[in-house]
C-alpha cells in the first residue's frame, strides 16, 4: 500500500473504519482483503475504498463524470418499448 498509493496500513484501516467496513459507492460489506483503493489517476488523489464490481464498473466509465451522469439519466430513461 505504501509503495503504490502512498498510505499506511494504518491509514488503510483507518479509511476502512470510516467506510464501515462497506464500498463507497454499493454500500455492501467488504473485507478489507476485498477493498479496493479507488484514485483518481489525473490528481493521484485516493476517494476511498470500492468493491471490485464498483471499482471496475467507473474504469469502464473512464472515471469520466459526463459519463457517469449520462448513465444515470440513462437509468430513469423510461421509453416503455416492448421488447419482443
């Protein structure tokens, strides 16, 4: 963790006790094993802890918020089309 985000154990299990022991975005239970340390690869800056799932699905996204508030839009998009 040092060597690739620049943090501590420490500061790990402190980030970990502040999340609740739960992904940032999903809010499910993680273990810290499963915890993934979410940066923002521009700013180096750390966000906090994701689940996999989560952690994968805003690099699809390429971590883009146009692209991301898209999707959401997307989401409430009600077209009502049968589909066949």
């Amino acid at each position: 963790m040092k060597h690739r985000y620049g943090i501590s154990e420490e500061q790990f299990v402190e980030m970990y006790t502040y999340q609740n022991g739960s992904c940032a975005i999903c809010e499910k239970s993680i273990t810290p094993k499963q915890s993934l340390v979410d940066h923002c690869h521009n700013t180096k800056f750390i966000r906090g802890l994701l689940c996999r799932k989560c952690n994968f699905a805003i690099g699809l996204l390429s971590d883009n918020k146009k692209y991301i508030e898209n999707a959401i839009q997307y989401l409430g998009n009600d077209y009502k089309l049968k589909i066949l």
